[in-house]
C-alpha cells in the first residue's frame, strides 16, 4: 500500500517522493533554463516562503507580505 505524503507545513500532497522543496528547486532551475521566467522570480521566491513560513523571520513574513499585497495594489 502506497501512503500519500504532505508537507508538514502547507499541507500540499507530495507526490513520487518530489517534496515542496524539490518542486521550489525545479522551478528555480526553470528559471536559469529560460532567463524570461526570471520577471517573476520574486514572486516565486515569496510566495513558496509564504506557503513555509518557518524559512523567514515573523519580521521578514511580515514585510513580503506587506510588499506583496502593495504590489498588487499597485503601490509603488
């Protein structure tokens, strides 16, 4: 029997043993890949630490997510 796994921290299913991590690595490797994926970059990064919150500080969430909802807000 096959159980499903998930991450302990933002409940996603993992998946042939690929882990949030592994799927975080794949895109960063997307990037360097095809250089016109890198406009988004920051907001891969922010949003996969969003989603693991014990990676940054309480100070460093806060201040990605202020940035994060002030750009979509379109604050400069």
């Amino acid at each position: 029997m096959n159980t499903l796994q998930s991450c302990p921290e933002c409940g996603a299913a993992w998946h042939d043993g690929r882990t949030c991590q592994d799927d975080f690595h794949r895109m960063l490797f997307w990037e360097a890949e095809s250089p016109e994926y890198g406009v988004v970059h920051h907001f891969l990064v922010l949003c996969y630490h969003m989603q693991h919150p014990s990676l940054y500080s309480p100070e460093t969430l806060d201040m990605g997510k202020r940035m994060l909802a002030d750009f979509l807000a379109g604050t400069p």
